[in-house]
C-alpha cells in the first residue's frame, strides 16, 4: 500500500506536539506531496512543485488536531 495511512498522519501529528517543532513526511506515492504537521496539533498537506525554474509550493487547508492524540 502506498501513500500516508491514517494512523501515520496520526502519529506525525503526536510527534510534532511531543517535540515541540514542526515535523513533515513525504507520501511516497505522489511525487512533491507532503504533510505537514505543527507543534500546535494542526496538519496541511503541501504540494511542491517547479515552474520555469522556480519552486513553489501550494498548501491545502489546514486539519485541526484529531481528536484522541
């Protein structure tokens, strides 16, 4: 299975309030895709991408913490 699961968006969220800083993860499955999760419980997914040589990026709406981390 490919991509970022349930429980792995989940546990970065938990990581990033634990340890204060913001924490990211690659999907694997679609090129420039990342989460993004920050020390406040909240996470965005982030696509990066190039366009006449420079890297911009786009940034989804923001998820509140999930409720049980």
């Amino acid at each position: 299975m490919a991509g970022i699961t349930d429980k792995e968006v989940r546990a970065l969220i938990a990581k990033a309030k634990r340890e204060g800083r913001t924490a990211t993860q690659a999907d694997g499955f679609i090129p420039g895709l990342t989460l993004t999760a920050s020390k406040a419980g909240t996470a965005s997914w982030v696509v990066r991408y190039r366009t006449a040589g420079k890297q911009k990026e786009v940034i989804s709406q923001t998820m509140s913490a999930l409720k049980g981390i």
